[in-house]
C-alpha cells in the first residue's frame, strides 16, 4: 500500500494493459488488505480508472463498492488500520474527493471505536507522511472538532495522550508554522489555520481545546 503515483503515461499504459480483462465484481473475492491495496492503487493509478481510449474501466465500479463498503462498515478494521489510510494521504492528489473520503474512512474507524479511537488517532497524528499533512492532521482535527458526538470524547481524550501529543494537537489547532514543526519549512504549501476558515462553532470548539491542553500537565 501507499504506492508512489505513477507519473509517466507509458507506464500507466502498463498497467491499463495489466487490467484490460479485470472483471467488475472481482472484489467480492478479495481479502481485506487486497481491498485497501485496490484503493489505494486506484488513487495512484496503479490499478487504473480508465483505458487508453479514455473509457471508464470496470476497475471503476469495483472501486465504488470498495469505497461505500470502507464507509458504511467501520467495524471490519482494526485501529492499527487507521495508520494503513493514514499513509495514503496525499494533498497533491489530482482527486481531492479521494483524499476527503480516506478522512471520512478514518473518521468512522475513530467513531467505532468511541474514545479509544479519539486516543489514537490523536496519539498517531505524528504519523502523517509529510505529502499528506494538509488532510491528516487538519482535516482529521477538524472532523473530530465537527462532529457533535465525537467532540466531548475529544476533551476527554486530551488527558490521556501524552504531553508532547497534545502539544502537537495544540499546534495544528493553532496552524501557524506548522511546514517548521513538521521539519519541511523549505515547502511553500501553506498549512491551513482555523481561525481564517472556521465558523462560530468550530472557532469557540478550538478555544476550549487550547483551554483544556493548557491547564493539563506539560
């Protein structure tokens, strides 16, 4: 999983020729890992969408299935599964809708797995490949800012991740200089700050998280 996008078109010419007899439904007999390494293959075009023609492959509707099977099933994977999606994660994907719906995959895994799921999603945001910390860490922080019923577990969670953890969950709430703290600050990509693009919930939600990190343990 996580492969390196393919880039040149002869190669993605390979492996459209590598599937040309790939049959819709094939993913019925597939393992779950075989699944997540389709769907991720499909992102990076190492399992392709469509033919030389330009045509939509029957790769396509596979990848549907896969897709609303991950979404509406949380409960086949495991918390360490998180980390599998977590590495997919690019915010140069020519599909951002990709990328927002591995967030929605990993915001369901969370919400299955209640508080334990908060705990570890927050405990392993320093896990997030550098090519994907626009979704991982700002996107994922702010579904679980977003979600009414996940949100208290969110404060409850602070106080049970270590002190370095939350000073990292304070410092993604927060945006500023977040390329330096993630050791890439030679990047011009711009980390997304809350404060310019949250509404009235998510900024007083923000507020009260910096609030509780600042009165726990440091």
């Amino acid at each position: 999983m996580a492969y390196t996008k393919i880039e040149s078109h002869d190669e993605y010419l390979e492996v459209v020729e590598k599937y040309k007899d790939y049959e819709a439904g094939t993913y019925q007999s597939m393992t779950l890992e075989e699944k997540m390494d389709f769907f991720d293959g499909i992102h990076t075009d190492h399992v392709p969408l469509w033919d030389e023609d330009g045509d939509e492959m029957d790769t396509s509707d596979d990848y549907d299935a896969i897709r609303d099977e991950f979404l509406e099933h949380p409960e086949q994977f495991t918390l360490d599964n998180i980390l599998d999606f977590i590495e997919m994660l690019d915010d140069d994907c020519y599909q951002p809708s990709f990328m927002d719906t591995i967030i929605k995959i990993i915001h369901n895994i969370v919400c299955y797995y209640q508080l334990e799921g908060v705990t570890y999603l927050l405990s392993h945001l320093h896990e997030v490949p550098s090519r994907g910390y626009v979704f991982g860490l700002f996107s994922n922080v702010r579904y679980l800012i977003n979600d009414d019923s996940v949100y208290p577990l969110v404060k409850e969670a602070l106080a049970q991740i270590t002190p370095h953890d939350r000073k990292f969950v304070l410092q993604i709430l927060k945006g500023t200089d977040m390329p330096k703290v993630l050791g890439i600050d030679h990047e011009n990509r711009k980390f997304p700050i809350l404060s310019e693009c949250g509404n009235e919930i998510e900024l007083g939600r923000k507020a009260e998280l910096e609030d509780i990190i600042s009165r726990l343990p440091n």
